[in-house]
C-alpha cells in the first residue's frame, strides 16, 4: 500500500505526499519509477519514510529510507507471458548472442551503481551530504566481496582462457566451411547427373560429331578405282 511516482530522484513534494499518505496508512510504500528508456536493470526503487533527529538534536524531521524491492509475477502470469514471447523470438538471433546482451547489461548496471556510490561519497567529503554510516558499512561490504584483478596468476589465467576459446571459435568456423564447400560440391555433381537438360545436350553433341565424321569428301569419291571405272564404262 503506497504511492508512486516517474522520476529519477526523490522530490521535495513526495515527502508531503507521504504525510498525506499516512492519514490512511500507517507506513507507506514510496515507489520511484525511473522512466528513462537508458536504464539498466530494475527501474523501480522502493522507500518508506522514517523520523530522523538533526545533527543539532533539538529538530525531529522525517526522510526516506531505502528498503529492498523485487518485481515479480504470479506463476500464470509468467506462462502467459512465455507462451507470447515463443512466437516474438527472432531465430536469426543465438542463445550466445543473448547471453552477452544480459551480461552487458549487468555489467552497464554495475557501473551506474558504482557511478552514483563515488558521487555519494563525494559529497559527503564535500560536506554537501551527512555522512550514514550504514552506508558506508553496505559499500565497505561491496568493496570486500569484488576480487582482486592485479593479481599477476589472475590476469595470465583470464588470458588463457580467453584464447583457449577463441581457438575453438577458430576451428569451429573452419569446420562449417569445409563442410559448406563439401555440400556445394556435392549438389553441384548431383544437379548435374541428375539433371536431364545436360544428358540431352551431350547426346545431341555427339550425335552431331558421328554425323560429320561420317561425312566423305566428293573429290576423293571420284578419285575412288570405284567410281573411276563407272565414267569409264559411262564414256
């Protein structure tokens, strides 16, 4: 139960909202629904407003805090939605090619989170923020789990890998070749034994070539003892 709004920050107005809000709900869910068509991953954050004592201790305001969210469907949902997707799926496209748009697009999601934790963080040395300790414990948390990438056996591992498989990429592209060239060879002789236009043109030439050959030239004709005995007779 709650309230939502399309923006990419929160707005002086949204806490207002939320006092209105509270008339009929206790505690309030404050959604921010990030509308910008460049946004990785999730892009809805959820809130819900908390009492806060200022640094002076004489002034009690409220603000929003943080609280973790997920965007779900129920499992009929989720089979109706599979059951569109199966005929929106371009074929030309492989399971591989998907696989590194998803990693690039956690990876572009990483790097906007990271982005905006060293622009906290420089505001707050900049004295433009109040420093929260939860979150720099939730960032020191992050900071610890990332591996480290300088290590030298790390770095020739990953390199080895990465060319272990480009070489089967490799061989793999050669393979579909020859195999390629190998049926068009293959149709090539079978349209050609196959095809009845070819016998008839090899026929028809052959044909043509007894029939010259059998042809004899007149001037031997009459030179033949043959021949020149009937213009004998003839005479």
């Amino acid at each position: 139960m709650g309230f939502y709004s399309s923006g990419p920050k929160i707005k002086e107005s949204d806490i207002k909202i939320d006092g209105l809000m509270r008339r009929f709900c206790p505690k309030p869910v404050f959604v921010l629904i990030d509308v910008r068509p460049d946004v990785e991953g999730i892009p809805t954050t959820a809130y819900v407003s908390v009492e806060e004592v200022e640094s002076d201790g004489k002034e009690i305001q409220r603000s929003f805090k943080h609280i973790p969210s997920s965007v779900g469907a129920f499992e009929a949902e989720e089979v109706g939605v599979e059951h569109l997707l199966r005929d929106v799926n371009d074929p030309s496209v492989s399971t591989l090619a998907n696989q590194i748009k998803h990693k690039s697009a956690a990876l572009n999601g990483l790097r906007a989170q990271l982005l905006d934790m060293k622009s906290y963080l420089e505001n707050v040395l900049a004295g433009k923020l109040p420093a929260n300790n939860q979150i720099v414990y939730n960032m020191q948390t992050v900071f610890n789990l990332l591996p480290n990438l300088n290590v030298e056996e790390l770095v020739r591992s990953l390199l080895i890998k990465t060319n272990d498989m480009h070489l089967v990429i490799y061989i793999s592209s050669l393979i579909r070749c020859i195999v390629a060239l190998h049926d068009l060879v293959r149709n090539k002789l079978q349209y050609k034994d196959d095809d009845p236009w070819t016998e008839k043109e090899e026929t028809g030439h052959e044909e043509k070539s007894t029939e010259k050959d059998g042809k004899t030239d007149p001037a031997d004709d009459a030179k033949s003892p043959a021949k020149k005995g009937e213009t004998d007779k003839g005479a």
